[in-house]
C-alpha cells in the first residue's frame, strides 16, 4: 500500500528510535522529568478507571489516534499504581495483555 511507504521508510531510518541524551525529543528532562510527572498525575485517574473496569468486570480499551509514534499509550503502560519502595516491585496499572 503507498501509504504506508512513508512510515516505513521512517521507522527504517531510525526516526522513531527513542534516543536519550541531552538533545532531541526524548531527552533526559523528558524522560526523568516531565513523562514521570505526567505518569504521577495521571495516576489517580486511570486507578480509578481501572478500578471501576474491574468492578463491572469489563477491559479497559484503549486507542491512541493521531500522528505520532505513540507516546501516549508508553506514557499508559508505564503508569504504576504507586511508587516502588526499595524492595517493591512496580506493578502496573494497565496490563499489556
């Protein structure tokens, strides 16, 4: 299909490896900082979606639509449901399976 030679051709090319470092899209500040803050307010909110989907025995369905290489759905799936201790593991709140 000739739409998808564009995305191809990107993912190919490398444009959609998350680099860390000190520049780009997913530089440290981003990484450390503002998804990790995104994730701590976010939280709340998607426990208590989670917890009212659990209740009524139903799957959460998420879908992330736009143009992008899905930020928002890694920012989802790596949302914990509360901070690790030193000898906690991190559970998720939203399993990928």
């Amino acid at each position: 299909m000739p739409e998808e030679k564009p995305y191809s051709e990107a993912v190919s090319s490398g444009q959609y490896v998350k680099k860390s470092g000190l520049d780009g899209k997913y530089d440290n500040v981003r990484r450390l900082w503002e998804d990790a803050v995104t994730r701590l307010m976010l939280r709340r909110h998607l426990a208590k979606l989670v917890d009212d989907k659990k209740k009524k025995l139903q799957r959460l369905k998420v879908m992330d639509l736009g143009c992008g290489g899905g930020d928002g759905v890694d920012i989802l799936m790596k949302t914990n449901a509360k901070d690790p201790g030193i000898y906690e593991y991190e559970i998720s709140l939203v399993d990928d399976s």
